[in-house]
C-alpha cells in the first residue's frame, strides 16, 4: 500500500492535474458518444434530447487509480438552428478529485442540403478538492503537496462542428482559462501548483459502407497542450446489420484496447471497452481499464421518429 501511494505522488506530479507539463483532461476510449464533453458546437446536433451517461475505471486494481463519471444532455430549442446542453463531470485520481458543470448553446447552420456548420459556445465553473497530505511522502511538509478544499474557478470554451449524415469534424478549447487553484511560496517568489492548462481538440469520423449489412466507422480524436505532448486516438469499428458494433482502438503512448456496442432500439445504445496499458509505468500493477456507456435518444412529442438511422 505504501509502495501505491508512493507511485500515486509521482503520478500526480508527472501525469497529474498538479504539473504543469501534464495533459489534465480525462481520457474517453468512447469519445465519438461522449463529444459534447470537448465540443459545445455538438450541441443539438443529434435532432432529438439525447442523454449519454458514461463511467470509466482506468487502471483497475491499483490503489487510487483514476475513476471518471460523466452525464451530457442536449437537444434543438424551438428551432433546429439552437442547441441548448449540458456536461456534468466526475473526475478522482488518488485523492485528487474534480467535478466540472458546463452548459452549451450551438448555432447551427445550414450550409447545404446535405452539411451543417454549428458554432458552440460554453461556459460554467471546476471544482478542485485535494487531500494531499494523505500521502505517504519521504520529505514530511513538503510545500508542494498542500490540500485544496473546495476551490471552485469559472471558465468557457468554443467550438466548431461540421456534420453531414456519414461525416464529421470539429475543432474546440473547452476552458480558455487558465485559472490556478493553489499556489505556494518558494525560495524564488509565489509559483502556482495547480493550474488549468488550455487544451485544444480535434475530431472527426466517417461511416463507410462494405456491404448492404456490414459499414466500417473510422474515428479519431486529437488532444493538444503545449506545455505536454500531444496525443491522438484512433478507433477502427465496423457496425453489423445497423446495430452491432464492434472496433479496435489505439491511444498513443498509453493504450490499445477493444469496444463493443449495441442498439437495443433505433432511441437506445450500450457500449464497453476495455483498454490495456502499454505505454505509462504503471501497466504491471493494473488489470487494464473498462469503461461502459448509455445513450437514449427521447422523441419530441408531435415527432414520430428520429431520423434513423443516427451515425454520430
């Protein structure tokens, strides 16, 4: 236990929200369920009130592994050129622990009979609560590692998304701030411990037929900081009969791993993925990561159907 705690506060420092060299998001193996996460222009974009809960156990079977919860919810308001969401979010490392509410509002426009280009804006407020001190640590009063309680800090984002009805791309900087949360007293003056660095996203992915019955559904998503390296994930899935889905994925310099999804329903869809470490120090004490995922679809009253089928 002593030896996972002492691991834990490397983490922290390397890979952590707590250094400034690191990639402080969570990671998503099902991003392309979970976009309006990293994109406020998504918003609306599916035609309907969708509703997508998402829970992911990464590293499981070491203590004080990273656990991440999140809740989207968005839908078109009173007409298909306004979309309105919000990102609930659940972020716990060892005792590091984020919550984050955001809300959306897209513009949604018509470029052609087949494309649109939305343009989203979000704003809302992180919540940051650490208790440091619960490490076990070889320098006792280390100045860096002091617990922040209940520090809350605003912020916003933007983004843009273009869609047709087998293609997508977006761009986005969810938190344009770089708030900080915590700051000591160093031999050289204030230096800020826990600072929100600026990330930048790209997405996009395609549905490609094979076959009557079976499609090929590339995806992949791009992370950026400049104060860390950046970072890309790349999912090849194939979708049978329009509702089984089944795809591999490769996350530079941390993962591999494999999904699984189903439409129970043209409104309803499950997926799981499980992800195996390579590429972090941590891989030989943990059994992988597993993440599930729900999505519903709610019908508007007065609409008897979505356009089905829904690839993105």
């Amino acid at each position: 236990m002593k030896t996972h705690k002492k691991i834990i506060a490397g983490i922290l420092l390397g890979l952590g929200s707590f250094s400034a060299q690191a990639q402080q998001v969570p990671m998503y193996t099902h991003y392309m369920y979970n976009t309006l996460s990293v994109n406020p222009a998504y918003a609306g974009s599916r035609e309907a009130l969708s509703i997508t809960a998402l829970h992911r156990s990464q590293w499981v079977g070491f203590d004080g592994a990273p656990m991440t919860q999140t809740l989207t919810m968005h839908s078109p308001i009173a007409s298909e050129h306004i979309g309105l969401g919000l990102s609930f979010a659940n972020d716990k490392i060892g005792p590091i622990n984020t919550t984050s509410i955001f809300g959306s509002f897209a513009y949604i426009m018509n470029l052609t009979e087949r494309s649109k280009l939305a343009l989203g804006l979000s704003g809302g407020a992180n919540i940051l609560q650490a208790d440091l001190e619960a490490l076990d640590l070889e320098t006792e009063s280390d100045p860096v590692f002091v617990n922040v309680n209940n520090r809350a800090t605003p912020n916003f984002g933007f983004g843009a998304y273009y869609s047709m009805k087998r293609f997508y791309a977006g761009i986005s900087v969810p938190n344009l701030l770089e708030n900080s949360f915590s700051t000591v007293v160093m031999n050289n003056g204030n230096e800020s411990l826990a600072k929100e660095e600026r990330h930048y996203f790209f997405i996009a992915g395609a549905m490609l037929d094979i076959t009557p019955n079976v499609a090929f559904k590339p995806t992949t998503l791009i992370k950026y900081t400049p104060k860390a390296p950046g970072q890309i994930d790349l999912t090849a899935s194939f979708v049978f009969r329009q509702r089984l889905l089944l795809g591999a994925m490769y996350r530079s310099g941390d993962a591999v791993g494999a999904l699984v999804g189903l439409d129970l329903s043209p409104q309803f869809h499950i997926g799981y993925s499980f992800d195996w470490s390579y590429g972090v120090r941590t891989f030989k004490y943990n059994q992988g990561s597993h993440e599930i995922m729900l999505r519903y679809d709610f019908i508007f009253p007065g609409k008897k159907q979505i356009d089905s089928p829904r690839y993105f």
